[in-house]
C-alpha cells in the first residue's frame, strides 16, 4: 500500500499551517495527500449545532474549503478528505499507521494542540507508530528554499536514532537540503561506565573523540544510502534538549526520536523532544524508534 501525507485540520491557523506544509511534502515526495479532521458530536447550542447532521455537515464543508486551498496552489496533487468518527486520539492514531507522516497544527510555547486543545495532540504523538510534524501557525515555505538544514539528534548506539536519520535523510534529498546530524554530550559519573566502555573509551582518545565516533558510525550507513545528501557532524558537550535548541535558527525541519514513557495516566513523550516541540521556533518531526 502505498502511504499518503496526512494532515489534520479543524481550521486553526495552526492546523491550515500544517495543511500548507503537509500539501509541500507531498509535492515533493510524489505522494497523494489526504485531510481529515477527528470529530465526535456534542451538543452545543452557543454555536447553535443541535444535531450531529448539522454539524457533520460543518465540518465536511470546512475540510472541503481547506482541501480546495491546497488544489488550488499545487495543480495535480491528488487530495482526499476524511471525517474520523470517535475517540480524537485513537482516531488520529489510527490515521497516522496509514500515513508516511501525520502533520498537526502546534502553538509551542504551551502545549501543543494537534489540533485539538487539551493534551490530544501530545498524546498522539506518544501513541503514533510513524513520523508525526508538528507545524506553527505563520509558518512559511520561504525557510525551505533558504538553504536552512535538516536538522536530526543521535543518541546511544547506531541503531537507537536509525528512524529518526531515516526520515531526516528522506526528508534532505526530497529537498536538496543539507543534514546536520547532532550528538550531545555530558559528564556521566565514572561508574556509569562498564570495564568495556571504559576501554573503549581509553582506546578513542578520551569522551569527544568517543562521541565523534559513535555520530559517524550512527551515520555510516544514511551516508551511503544518501551519497548525494551533504552531511554535517555536530558533537557539542551539553544537554541534548538545549543544544538542539541553539541550532533551531538554522534549521528549516528539526527531527528528534521518541521513546514513549508508560505512566498511570498514559503514554508521555521524552524530555528532549517535549522540550524541543514546545519552543523551536521551525516544525518539529517527532519519529518513533523502530
């Protein structure tokens, strides 16, 4: 099956953002994509939808009037539109396993909305099993064609930020964009360290040299499967949070890895990406480890 770019709209400035964003994507990758808005009927007589006819009507009326936006900026791209019935996060989970990427609206600085207020968007983000883009209002193409990077964080072994550099490479040589390709690194008390990692590291030269060659064993195999994409290789010494942050003026995409966290009232995202989805300024991939 081949998979669509899939954007979520409710007509938020947010989520109109992220529809322009999504349509580009899929321009770009050679894909169709769909638009859908998750909805479930509540009676609300301040706006005066009495019924769920009415306001069903509403919001296919809305997604045809945003699906008619992108058509009209992007000829040939092939769009559809789907009302999801039911439970918001499931049903945008469920959307997203269809998807090569599920693009919501963000606010940042606060939390992020998905396109529905409350901790929706957060949620989805740490249930979703494929790539999920976070996009701001105001966002615009002018970053993409500014020379901007992607830029992708690595962490632990090679294979522990594969998906993220997967999607991060991908995401390159659809644009013709340089990979800035970022490992951060700290102190860790001494015995943190295994008699083996500690010969390892004795054998690199000390802990940067060690970090240097993890980012460049990590990044071997996207580097051969991408020859035509330039890569940099960023080994800064700091929080892996804050030093992505710091590259955020740079970057036209930042894409960082997730691991969910189980806790008694649901899936929580890690600290790194929370913190990078709630203030880089450019849109925010968040892509599941395999």
């Amino acid at each position: 099956m081949t998979r669509r770019i899939t954007a979520g709209v409710d007509g938020t400035e947010e989520s109109l953002a992220a529809l322009a964003w999504a349509a580009r994507e899929a321009v770009r990758r050679g894909l169709a994509l769909r638009v859908v808005h998750a909805w479930q009927f509540e009676p609300n007589e301040a706006i005066g939808a009495a019924d769920p006819d009415t306001e069903a009507g509403w919001v296919r009326d809305m997604l045809a009037e945003a699906a008619g936006t992108v058509t009209g900026h992007h000829r040939g791209l092939e769009v559809s539109t789907d009302v999801l019935e039911g439970s918001p996060v499931e049903a945008l989970v469920a959307a997203a396993a269809e998807a090569e990427v599920l693009v919501l609206g963000s606010r940042g600085h606060g939390p992020v909305v998905g396109f529905l207020l409350g901790s929706v968007g957060q949620q989805v983000i740490a249930e979703a099993g494929r790539p999920v883009v976070l996009v701001r209002a105001g966002d615009e193409p002018a970053a993409e064609a500014s020379g901007r990077e992607i830029v992708v964080g690595q962490q632990g072994e090679p294979d522990d930020s594969a998906e993220a550099l997967r999607f991060a490479f991908e995401t390159a040589a659809a644009r013709g964009a340089t990979v800035r390709a970022v490992r951060a690194w700290t102190l860790p008390p001494v015995f943190a360290y295994s008699p083996g990692s500690l010969k390892l590291l004795d054998e690199a030269g000390g802990l940067e040299p060690y970090e240097k060659k993890a980012l460049e064993e990590a990044l071997r195999p996207w580097r051969e499967r991408f020859p035509d994409v330039a890569v940099v290789e960023h080994v800064e010494m700091g929080s892996a949070g804050q030093v992505l942050l710091s590259l955020a003026g740079r970057a036209q995409l930042m894409v960082v890895g997730r691991r969910a966290h189980r806790t008694a009232v649901g899936a929580r995202i890690g600290s790194v990406a929370h913190g990078v989805l709630h203030h880089a300024g450019c849109p925010v991939a968040v892509v599941p480890h395999g």
